[in-house]
C-alpha cells in the first residue's frame, strides 16, 4: 500500500485569471506564493497558500472546455475551507458581492456549513470547525 503523507496542492483551472487571481486572493484571503507566465501556452501559474501552506494551483488556459457542476457531476464534488465561524465567514463574502447559500447543520457532526462558487463555477464550501 502507498503511504501517503498530505495532500499537497489542490490545481484549479480559471477562465479569466486575473478575476479568479482577485476572488482566491482578496476574497478569500490566500497569500499569492508564485506567480509564472508561460507565453508559449498563453497560461498564467499561481501558486497559493493558507497560513503559509501551499494548497491551491491556480491555473488559465486559452479556451478551456466548460466543466460542469451541477446538479452533481461525477467527479470533485467541492473544495471545503474549515473556519471558525460560518455566519460570519458568510457575511464577509456576502459583503464583498458574493453569492452564499443558507448556512445548513451537517445531520452527522452538528457543524454548521454553507456552499458558495468560484467565479468559475467551482463548488466552495465554509464548514466550521
């Protein structure tokens, strides 16, 4: 059996970087590590940490195909940030013009969570801790 130690970086494909540079960055507050242009793939890399870890991937390509998202697509259904409080994470978002779905409380745990998207679409979740 593999040994796995973390999961190391999470790779998301934008189709406007410098909107999903903003949303990843000043919405949701992850520390641009690294950013790389290569102009022979008209792509923009960007390397994004939380607290200082590296987790996201931020990547553009020219005319990247649609992925879809809902309702439930196979594949990754979303990725999920822990805070500390939900209600108030979910303000800060809706302040700054986001969209956010209700706060519902997972069955199982009793914690509280809610769904917003990426400016592409890609499925968030804030889930307390």
């Amino acid at each position: 059996m593999i040994q796995l130690k973390s999961i190391h970086h999470i790779a998301v494909i934008c189709t406007d970087y410098p909107v999903s540079r903003r949303f990843y960055t000043q919405v949701l507050g992850l520390t641009l590590q690294q950013e790389i242009y290569r102009a022979e793939r008209d792509s923009y890399k960007a390397d994004l940490a939380l607290n200082g870890q590296y987790i996201i991937e931020l990547f553009s390509f020219p005319n990247v195909p649609a992925r879809l998202s809902f309702p439930e697509a196979a594949g990754l259904r979303h990725l999920a940030f822990e805070v500390e409080d939900v209600a108030a994470a979910r303000q800060e978002l809706i302040n700054q013009n986001v969209e956010v779905q209700e706060i519902r409380v997972d069955e199982h745990t009793g914690k509280r969570f809610c769904f917003f998207s990426d400016p592409d679409g890609l499925p968030l979740e804030l889930y307390e801790r």
